[in-house]
C-alpha cells in the first residue's frame, strides 16, 4: 500500500527542518533555568495584579521624603481611586483592596527575589551566563548591531538556529532585565520601607527619598511590563509552540509546520 501523498510531505518536512532532537542531545533550557523562569514569571504577574491595587489607593506620586494630600503631587494618574481621602475628581471610589494587594505583593516579591538570587548564582557558576546571554566582541561591532536590530524592526522571522540561541538584541534585552531593571526594581522597593530606611537610611537617600524611589519603582515597572509585552509577541511571532516547548521540556522540536512542508515540496522531484 503507497503512502497518502500527505503523509510523506510532511514527514519529508520533518526531515528538511531536523528531525526532533533525541533524549541525549542537549537541552536549550536546563531544568533550574526552566523552573526559574515560570517561578519568576508567576510571581511577577502576581506583584503585576496587587501592585496596581496598591497603586489605585493613591494614584498620586512625590518627589522626596514626604507625600500626602496635602502636598502638591509630581504627576497624577488620572483614575478613580479606592479611597475617599484621596482627590481624584471622580464622584465614586472603587473598592479598597489595599490589605490583602499589600500582603500577597510582599509574598510574592520574596519569591521572585529567592528564585533569582538562585538564578544568579547558577548563571554565575555554571557558566549559563557567558555561554548563552553574553555577546561575543565581533557581535558589539557598529555593523553586527545595526544588522540584527534592522532585523528586529523588519520584524524577519528568525532562523532554524536562533531556536537554539539568543541573537544580540536578546542578549543585551535579557542581561538589562537581569542586571538593571530588577535590581532597581529591588532596590526601590525596600526603599519604601521604613525599616530599610532605618537600616539602610543611605540606600533611601541616594534615590532622593521614599516618595522618590515609589516614582522610580512605578517607572521601572512600567519597562518590566513593556519587557513583558515584547516578550510574549516575539515568542509568538518566533514560533509559539516550539519556543514555548523548549521552555516546558527543554528542547524546541522539528519545525514541522507550513513553511516547512512548502519547503518538502519545493524538495520534491
């Protein structure tokens, strides 16, 4: 009995992408790296939800030490908030959910803080960072730059490689996130606290203030969502599924979608 013409395309397909990778190849993504990752990821969604109920409770923000009703606001968010003390313009208040945002955004921020503290050392130790996030020097040149960033903005679909690897643009992106924005976002966090000011009263100072550093925190949040956002579109505009995959199991898989059966095609004599 032949094979459906069907069949054989796609398994001709599979054969052009690269058949899925067997058990004793390497993984894309270790465990701790993939475990890490969802932690992170759900914890961050959770500081994401309670962070603006916290937020709606006095969408006013300061410049210094001091901030209140009673004191001229640095901008203000134009929305309701959950408390009637607060000026907002509107005849309503939503419902003050600051009690539990407040508990379950300190819960949430020790999580993301203990499972990247354990990613930080991994990286550090295991090599995970020079091999996979740190550029190499040729990658830096002005000319390598401009190529993969004039890529990103023609938005080309990337190669059967980079679902192995990160290209340049990832690189700087994902090692900004870890270096910079989580460490600020650390940072002006604790520096809300009064008991850290107490402790750490030069930490406090060196951002210009409690109110300082929630203005900084709010902004620093607002780069870690937009991170978010152009995160999942990339993943979604590189292959959802395999790069989903690789992040659940380790390892992308055989492209074996539209593109690659019009490719077995082409293929055929």
């Amino acid at each position: 009995m032949g094979i459906p013409a069907e069949f054989e395309m796609t398994r001709q397909a599979g054969a052009i992408a690269g058949e899925a990778p067997q058990t004793s190849e390497k993984l894309r993504h270790s465990a701790l790296v993939r475990v890490t990752h969802w932690l992170i990821a759900l914890s961050f969604l959770v500081l994401l939800l309670t962070g603006v109920e916290i937020l709606i409770s006095h969408p006013r923000f300061y410049w210094g030490e001091t901030g209140n009703v009673n004191v001229h606001p640095l901008f203000t968010l134009h929305i309701p908030s959950s408390r009637d003390t607060v000026p907002t313009g509107y005849g309503y208040v939503l419902p003050d959910q600051n009690g539990w945002s407040r508990y379950l955004h300190f819960e949430a921020a020790w999580v993301a803080v203990l499972t990247g503290f354990v990613y930080l050392v991994f990286g550090l130790f295991n090599g995970h960072f020079r091999r996979n996030l740190f550029p190499a020097r040729a990658d830096l040149s002005p000319k390598a730059l401009a190529s993969a960033i004039g890529g990103h903005l023609r938005f080309k679909r990337p190669g059967e490689d980079e679902a192995w690897s990160y290209n340049v643009p990832q690189r700087l992106t994902y090692l900004l996130v870890i270096f910079v924005l989580f460490p600020l976002i650390i940072w002006t966090g604790l520096a809300m606290s009064p008991v850290f000011e107490g402790a750490f009263p030069w930490a406090v100072i060196a951002l210009g203030g409690r109110q300082s550093a929630r203005t900084l925190h709010f902004f620093v949040s607002g780069l870690l969502v937009l991170f978010l956002f152009v995160h999942v579109f990339m993943v979604w505009f590189a292959g959802f599924r395999r790069r989903m995959r690789a992040m659940i199991a380790g390892r992308p898989g055989a492209d074996t979608g539209s593109a690659a059966i019009l490719a077995a095609i082409k293929e055929r004599p």
